[in-house]
C-alpha cells in the first residue's frame, strides 16, 4: 500500500500479533484495506447523491473451538480493535458447532497482483463520470419512459491480508459498476448491469451497455403484447438468460449449501445433455475477478460440469479439507468488506454449442430475453438464504440434522422480465407477466446449445454477503412449465 496508508498495516499487524499470542485461536486471517470510491445516481433531473469519499477499515476471521466468526471494523485504534478481536473469539466459542473447522495451516502463501488496470478508474475525475452517464440515458431519449435513471459505484482497492500461519498478499482491484432502469411507460421495466475490473476502461464499457439497453427497450416498446401459452412449453433462452440461470444453478454447486441440506444435485449426477460442460474461471477484467481470495488462496479454473455431469462442487479450504479436494479459491469476499466472505462462484464460462440463433428458436414458442429474480418453493429454503448465516461453512451440517426432508428445495419460479411470443421462430409479439417453473431435472431438458454466447454479470445476495458474479453463456432450448404471473 502507498504512503498514508500505515495506520490500516498497523492495525492488521497488531491484530495478527495479538492472535498468535493468545491460545484460544486456533487460526485467523486478518485484511488490512484502503479504498478510494465513488457512489452516484443519475435521472432525468440530473445527477444526485455524487460523492467521492476514502475508506479505512480491516476484517478478521477467527476460528476458536472449532468455529469460525467475522468481523469488519472501521475503527484503528487499539482499544476498538482489541474488542472487535475479543467479540470474535467468543463468537466462535458459543457457536456450540458440533463439528470443527478446519484450515489449512501446513502451506504458506507470498504473492501480490497489481490488478488488471491500466488506468486506476480513481483517477477520472467524478464530473466525467457524471457525463458519461448522462451520455448514456441520453441514448433512450426518443422512448416514452415513466422513468429513467442510473446507480454507478467505482472504488480503487489496496488490500492486503496475512494469517497467523505466515501468508502475505497483496492486492489492488479496481471495481466500477452501473446498475441502468427504463421504465417503459407501454411496457415492462428494462434493467442492467455492468461491471468491470478494467479500471477506466469501463467508463467505454459503460456508453456499449446503455445504447444495447435502450436498443433493447426500443424493440420491446414497438412489440405489440400478446397471449403467452401455458402449461409445458418449448422455451428459448437468449444468453443472458441462460447465464441468470446457470448463475441460479451454480448456488447448488456450493458445498456449505449442500451441507444444509438444500441441493438437489451431488458429485457424479447428470444435471445437463452430454454437450453440457461448465467451469469457473477468472476472467482477466471481469466484474467479479480476483486474484486470491478471502483465504489467501490463489484463484484458479474449476471444472464443475463436464459431459453434462457434475465433476466437482465449489469449495472453500474447510470443506475441500472435509472433502478430501483442494480449494480453487471459492471464498469469495463480499462487497465492502463489510459481510462475511461466502463460498461462491466467480466467472462461469458456459461451453458454446453449434446451434445458431435460427436453430436454437425452431420449435420454440417463446423466447426470454432476461429473468428477474427468482422465488424459491421451498420455505425454509427462501429463509435460509435470505437469513444471517455464521463464517463457518461446517455449520451448515449442524442446521441440516435439525431440519426436516424438504422435496420442493432446489426448484424455483422464474418470473420472466423481457419475452417474446415466436411464430416460425420469428418474433411474433410481446409476452407480459409470465414466469418460467424450474426444477431440478430442467437443465436435463437442453436440446439445442447455441454457437454464441454473451456475459451477464451482477449482484447476488448470500445470507447477507453481497458478491459479485459474472457468467458468460449460450443461448439454450429447452422445456418447461410456463404459467401467467399473478
């Protein structure tokens, strides 16, 4: 880290220190982290909320008794971080998890990467900012909107994060996201999101994602609506909605959520047709890119999905430990720090097939151009992942024996955002309000895969760590039970 930046390494080793010496911790990671960041909004009246601000802070994950706490503190001096320290330790202590955790305390990691920026996106100065999104909502000003506007976030990060069994790294990452709303005054609300680790180079990236989300608002504001069918329908999926649905699918994939009890899906079990192949990669630039993770891992390629079968679940050094596997760098740290890191996915990379766009729409009555989030069957599934969930990823076993068998878990109902009614696989018509009914055994159903292929990227919620995620997918045909929305 650069000049200015001391007190955040004095506190990291300060607690690193005061963790080594005291014999109920049995392992931490402590981050030490510097941001420069930017948060606005823009709408038809302007810009608002603009603000540039540094942020200090360092989170620490603590196993003791076997489980593990986390915290994040804004607060330097010895005092506030003698108590965030004391706070986690009896955390862990109390948790009572009926197994322990285990970490890897035999490799030690030295490394550092200075991201994948040419220009830090902190040096372009906030009035630029400002005007390329101005720029970019200009681009639907000929549509009749009830209302427009954009949400962008950038920050430059230094981190830098040590263990108690003597790794060291250190990192920079410069984060930029906007997150775009047309509300159609004749039609459904078009949203995006964008994200980069490209640095300034995301603010071009930017101007290419407005003028496709006003091109595609465009197309849906001269389809006239239609009468969607129902029932066990022929689907096709652009590539952005097989990437929200293969992002949908990836969660199942994680081994704390299978420890709970809530994935349909096992290592070895057909999920897909044989030219189904899946992997999480780390895209030099992508929006969710990193070079390590949480646990000082190396981010490396998994194969997850290979000839339609599940090969391997995503990991953390607990669970890869427990499984007898090795970590690829899966404990993904959530945004700002401020929640703890969760195992997840990074850039799925979705193989292309050799049906072209002609191909993949023949026989299909509808074609979906985007999902909204979606809503799980399953209660206790909708509660869990929505609820506060401990650092530990063993813990997840302890719920699942005090829970009963749950047939509905891992299906969901897609409410689907921008669609269209085909006719000899030309579009025919909008559909409105309909949601696509997903269960475990859908993905099964694939009967073309498409030769092109685009990226989605966003947001994801889990049990209250916000990650990013980035897929880049084919469009698919499949089958599934469509149905009118209430």
């Amino acid at each position: 880290m650069s000049d200015g930046r001391e007190s955040v390494l004095d506190a990291m080793d300060w607690l690193l220190d005061s963790f080594e010496s005291d014999a109920a911790v049995s392992y931490a990671e402590v981050g030490g982290v510097y941001q420069e960041k930017t948060d606005l909004v823009v709408t038809d009246d302007g810009p608002r909320d603009a603000t540039e601000f540094t942020e200090t802070g360092v989170w620490l994950r603590v196993f003791a008794d076997g489980a593990a706490d986390y915290r994040y503190t804004n607060a330097l001096d010895e005092e506030s971080l003698q108590d965030v320290a004391d706070r986690a330790i009896r955390s862990g202590r109390v948790l009572a998890q009926e197994e322990p955790g285990r970490f890897d305390a035999y490799t030690t990691h030295r490394g550092t990467h200075g991201g994948w920026a040419n220009e830090g996106i902190h040096a372009r100065a906030l009035d630029e900012k400002v005007a390329v999104i101005e720029e970019g909502l200009a681009a639907a000003a000929d549509l009749d909107l009830d209302r427009r506007w954009a949400n962008y976030a950038d920050a430059h990060v230094e981190e830098a994060v040590g263990t108690t069994t003597g790794s060291v790294v250190r990192t920079t990452l410069d984060r930029a996201e906007v997150t775009l709303s047309l509300s159609l005054a004749d039609g459904p609300k078009v949203s995006r999101h964008a994200g980069s680790t490209e640095g300034d180079a995301f603010l071009d990236e930017m101007r290419d994602a407005f003028a496709a989300a006003a091109a595609d608002a465009r197309s849906l504001s001269n389809a006239d609506p239609v009468d969607a069918p129902s029932g066990e329908t022929t689907v096709a999926l652009s590539p952005a909605a097989a990437g929200q649905l293969f992002h949908f699918v990836s969660h199942y994939l994680e081994t704390d959520t299978r420890y709970m009890g809530m994935s349909p899906y096992a290592v070895g079990d057909r999920i897909g047709p044989e030219d189904l192949d899946v992997e999480d990669t780390v895209h030099a630039g992508s929006w969710a890119a990193r070079a390590y993770d949480a646990e000082v891992k190396p981010t490396t390629p998994a194969r997850l999905v290979s000839d339609g079968r599940i090969e391997r679940l995503l990991h953390n050094t607990t669970t890869a430990a427990e499984e007898g596997a090795y970590p690829a760098g899966n404990s993904v740290p959530s945004l700002g720090f401020t929640e703890p890191p969760r195992i997840h996915a990074r850039h799925l990379e979705v193989a292309a097939g050799d049906a072209d766009a002609a191909a993949l729409r023949e026989g299909a009555d509808v074609y979906v151009e985007r999902f909204k989030s979606p809503w799980f069957r399953d209660e206790f599934e909708r509660v869990q992942r929505e609820g506060l969930f401990p650092p530990s990823a063993l813990y997840a076993k302890d719920i699942d024996r005090k829970s009963e068998d749950r047939p509905d878990c891992g299906s969901a109902e897609f409410p689907v955002a921008e669609a269209y009614r085909l006719d000899d696989g030309e579009r025919a018509g909008r559909v409105d309000g309909l949601a696509v009914e997903y269960t475990p055994d859908v993905l099964r159903t694939i009967s073309r895969v498409g030769e092109a292929r685009g990226t989605v990227t966003g947001v994801c919620e889990k049990h209250k760590s916000r990650l990013p995620f980035a897929v880049t997918a084919p469009g698919v045909r499949l089958e599934a039970p469509i149905r009118a929305k209430e």
